[in-house]
C-alpha cells in the first residue's frame, strides 16, 4: 500500500493523500504566501504525486474537488486549503476565523501549512520504564511551566520545559513513575471561544493527529524526542494523551481544516445522514472505518517511534464503537499484534457522551483504565456520606468488583484535568465556571464535593484547618491505594482553579501553576506519602488484596454487620511488611484522618 503523508528522499518527496469520494485533489506547494498547484494521480482512493527536487521544510497543503452535498456526507471545498492528516510538522498553531467555516472563502491565507519532515524512527524496543503501581503525574504542558520563574521565559509552556532542572527535581522528589501529557498536537479552539475572549487551554480539540502544536513544540518533533531521552535517563517515562475519537472540525458548522475536505467519510454519521455525536464535540471519528484505524496506528506508530512509553486515550469507548460498543473490536487486536505498540502502556479513559458509553472494566486484560468510581466513592467516604466504608475498602483492595480475572487494572485519582482541583474539591460545593462564558452551565454539576462551613476561600482557622485535614486524608487514601496512581500536576501543593470545574478555556492564572505561592508543608507531606509507597512492594501490587486483615478502629477484627454499618466511620488494614513489622494504614471519618505507618507486628 502507498505510504500516506509526504516522506522525502534523496532526490524528491512523494507525496500521498486519501480521498475517497473526491474526484480530483491538488497538491499545494508555497514559498512564502505564493501558492503552486499540482494535480495529483489518483490510485483508487489514494492521490499521490513524487516531485523531484522537493525536500525537508517544504511547506505545502491540499484542495480537494468533489460534490457539496451534506445530506450525503459530502463537504468538498476546494477554497479550502486543508491539513495533511498525517503531516508531522505545521508552521504554525491554528486560529479561530469564521471564514474557516464559510463555503467558498479561501483559506490559504489562514490554516497553517504542512511542512515535509523527516520521518526517520527512533523508536527501541525497550520497554517502558513505567510499570502498573507506579505514581503517573498529569501535566498540561502550556499551564505547568507558564509561572515558573526559575525558567527562562522563552521556554515556558513548552515540551522541553520538562527537562529544566527544577522541574527534573521536582518530578524525582514525588518518586513519579511517569508524565503523562495531556494533548501536545496540534489543535483548535472551539467557535464560541474567541468572541468570548478566551482560549483552549488543555488541547483536547485536535486539528491533526500527529503534528505537535508549534506553540508547545516549537522544537518540533525533535523536542518531544531530545525530551523523552532525558526523562528516561532520569528513570521518568513519558504517556502522551491521544484524542482519536473526534477532530476540531466539529459538527456542520464547524471549519474545514482536513479530514472534512478531504475524506468526511471518516466520521460516523447515522442513518438519516446526520453526524453522531458520542464525544459531545459535534463529531465522531469512525474508528471501525479501516481508513480510520490506518490513522490511528500510524499515529501511534509515530509516537511510540519517539520513544514515549505508552498512551492514554481520551473518551477511549469510542475507538471501540460499532456503533454499539465492542470489548474485542479490530482496533485492540490491531495494536495487541503489532511488535511496537503491544509493549506500550495503555489507558482508557474508559466512557463517551454516547448511548451506553460508560464501559469502566470492559477494556482488553492489558489495558489500564481511569477509575471514576474510585475517584467518586473516595470522595463521597471523605464527605461523610452514610455506608461508605465497605465502598472505600473494595476501591483500596484493587477494585476487584469491576475488574475482572486475578490483576487490577485501575488507574485510581482523585482529581484529574477534568474537574475539581484536589484544594477546591473541599472548599466549593458548588461549580463556579462563569469565567466560562456559559452563564456557569458547563463542567460536571454533581461533584461529591464539600465546603467545610464556607464557600470558596476563608481566612476563619477552623475551615482552613479543616480543608487541610481534608486534603491529606484524600491523598492519603490515594497513595495506600492498589493500583496505579495519578496526581494532577499542582494538587500536591494546594492549587486551585478559584472552583472553576471546567478551566479548558483558561489559558490564563486560573488554569496555570502558580509555582512561587505553593503549599509548600503539602508538597512536603505528598512527598512523604510518594517515599513511603516507593518503599514498600506490597502497595503497588496489582493482585486484588484478599485475605487482608481488616480491623475497626478499636483494634477488632471487622465483621459483616460493621462494615454494614451505615454509621461506620473507618478501619485500619494490616498488611505483613517483613522483617517482623507491619504496615498499617487507618482511615477515621471522624477524626478527618488517614495514616500510613510501619510498626512492629503486634503493636
């Protein structure tokens, strides 16, 4: 099969494009804002071209020709300057403009240009240097570095950023196994953002699948590269976050950028013709399209080529959608059988906006997957709601009543990009997102969230205290927990988003670290916590915990009517560490206090 994209040679470039439905496809080439047209051979579904004397840097785009027929899936342009779907490189971020989206307008002048790139791999076959247990670190690359101020301005916000050495010292004081990025490629903001005067912040809107944002990368793939080397030389691995279930292109209304010019065959669309909408983005990307899982693997393929460790898949049931969602879909045994991507780490964000999309604990044997319950039933015991105890036990033990087989495969949080900071989570009841422009409608409403007597911030000791007592009990439980671990980049010293669940459209101080104001007696204490679980094996085993010996908190063997309790406040589990010790880790409600400790057995 010819090789989609533009690979450049020793003595040209060829260049190939798929578009299925089209009836002729230019190539377009450009020196500065000067446009050259070439038709392109077609070979089936496939327009190519080899040009002779074209290399590496050559920025070029496509115009696809074709009937404009929504109703039928149709949307050719060719005023329309459109992305290579699988180009490596942009010369530029794209920006919102309403022409984008204007049938006829020329946008040459608009979207960024593809720029021919070196395609050579990288890629050992080493594999990666996190395991399941280990501590994963969400980090928005823009936001994470955006105030740090031992960090040169012009590197802020930026892929290599994270090789700085304060930020190497910070990562290796958590004990973090490894980063996982949320999206570094190229992406767009959504319509409505612009004429409120904000911006994406977090990239979960991508243009094209593999192109790194320049505004990020402006090493270009290179960076992610020199980056990845010096993450693994200093024991960090490195999980990119993937969004391959929609494109910024959203619903009919949206901008032209790429797939829609060229192959809107890749979105899934129901029988009366219009687009499904399973990402709450105004498209679908049609994962059991072959076209599509092409894309797919390829973008993987690519990454993984980097050197980077593995991937998190943003609205994973998507890629198993069929349209109904399918455990043994081709696209898991298609990555289950490729050399490379078989050995990476693999996380599902495992639901969709779409019917029947929360699939937590439906994912390949092999695969992670984001725990939500987890995440919601630590939260709801911490609050004081009634019964939880049994609950927090089972999500501490492993989550063995939604995993299935010997092994867990929870992720476990407690706060992640998409909510709540881990601070606000117990200062703010409430949502307040009308920074957002959407009169505070946006983000979740139903937080399992608590005030602690005030909402927002209080200067009153007691609530301070409080909030604090809070915070560490959480992350407490976290940290005792079985499973792999995450910790959202900031929560271990007390960031907050002023109770904005929703900041993916603050690319401003709410969403950004606020470095030189950190909770520093927090970080400290997570600091603790990430030592003591890096030191003792049998918290991070991935076998469910059984025959634990559970105890209420007098000391006494727990039994079926007190963990029935409703009014049960907590337990200790005791657990053999060795050497004539055990550890034992207690959890009292009432007491707002979690503790990890080692002491001799029989104390």
């Amino acid at each position: 099969m010819r090789a989609l994209g533009a690979h450049p040679g020793s003595t040209g470039t060829a260049f190939a494009v798929r578009a299925r439905d089209a009836t002729a496809v230019e190539l377009c080439l450009f020196d500065g804002d000067a446009e050259r047209r070439i038709a392109l051979s077609r070979d089936g579904e496939i327009f190519h071209a080899f040009l002779p004397g074209i290399g590496i840097g050559q920025r070029y785009g496509y115009r696809g020709y074709g009937p404009w027929s929504p109703d039928q899936g149709h949307l050719f342009d060719p005023a329309k300057l459109l992305a290579d779907p699988y180009a490596l490189a942009l010369d530029g971020p794209f920006r919102f403009d309403a022409r984008l989206a204007l049938r006829g307008a020329d946008t040459a002048l608009l979207v960024p240009k593809s720029v021919v790139t070196d395609r050579a791999s990288t890629a050992e076959t080493r594999p990666p240097l996190f395991s399941p247990g280990g501590l994963i670190y969400e980090v928005n690359v823009r936001g994470f570095t955006r105030l740090h101020h031992e960090i040169a301005p012009q590197l802020r916000g930026t892929i290599a950023a994270l090789t700085h050495p304060a930020i190497l010292s910070h990562l290796k004081k958590l004990h973090v196994s490894a980063v996982e990025l949320m999206p570094v490629v190229a992406w767009a903001d959504e319509r409505h953002l612009p004429p409120l005067g904000l911006r994406n912040a977090w990239g979960y809107n991508p243009a094209v699948p593999m192109a790194l944002d320049p505004r990020l990368a402006p090493g270009g793939v290179q960076e992610l590269r020199d980056t990845v080397e010096v993450l693994h030389v200093h024991g960090i691995g490195v999980i990119l976050d993937l969004v391959l279930n929609h494109t910024a292109e959203s619903d009919l209304l949206g901008p032209t950028l790429s797939l829609r010019g060229l192959d809107n065959r890749c979105y899934a669309r129901g029988d009366d013709g219009a687009l499904i909408n399973d990402t709450g983005t105004g498209n679908t990307l049609m994962a059991s399209d072959p076209a599509v899982q092409q894309l797919i693997l390829s973008t993987l393929r690519h990454f993984a080529g980097c050197g980077v460790d593995g991937f998190r898949f943003d609205l994973a049931t998507v890629l198993a959608r069929e349209p109904g969602f399918n455990p043994h879909a081709a696209i898991f045994d298609a990555i289950a059988r490729d050399p490379l991507l078989s050995s990476r780490i693999l996380i599902a964000e495992p639901w969709d906006v779409g019917p029947d999309g929360y699939q937590l604990g439906h994912f390949p044997a092999n695969w992670l997957e984001w725990n939500g319950r987890f995440r919601d039933d630590v939260r709801r015991f911490w609050r004081g709601d009634d019964g939880m105890a049994g609950v927090l036990a089972t999500r501490i033990a492993g989550s063995s009543d939604i995993f299935s087989g010997s092994r867990t495969r929870s992720v476990n949080y407690l706060a992640s990009h998409d909510g709540f900071t881990l601070a606000d989570l117990v200062a703010y009841e409430r949502r307040h997102n009308d920074a957002n422009g959407e009169a505070n409608r946006d983000g979740q409403e139903e937080n399992y969230s608590w005030n602690n007597g005030a909402e927002g911030p209080s200067e009153d000791p007691a609530v301070r205290a409080r909030r604090a007592k809070d915070v560490r009990a959480l992350l407490t439980t976290l940290f005792a927990s079985r499973g792999s671990i995450l910790l959202t980049a900031g929560d271990e010293f007390g960031r907050s988003q002023r109770g904005n669940n929703n900041a993916y459209a603050q690319d401003n101080a709410i969403s950004w670290l606020d470095w030189s104001n950190r909770d520093q007696a927090l970080e400290e204490f997570v600091a603790g916590l990430a030592a003591f679980r890096a030191a003792h094996a049998g918290l991070r085993e991935q076998t469910f915990l059984v025959d634990a010996d559970w105890r209420d908190l007098d000391g006494a063997a727990m039994t079926t009517q007190t963990w029935e309790d409703p009014d049960c406040a907590g337990f200790e589990l005791r657990l053999p560490a060795g050497n004539g010790e055990t550890l034992r880790l207690r959890f009292d409600r009432r007491a707002r206090s979690a503790r990890l400790e080692r002491v001799k057995s029989g104390s």
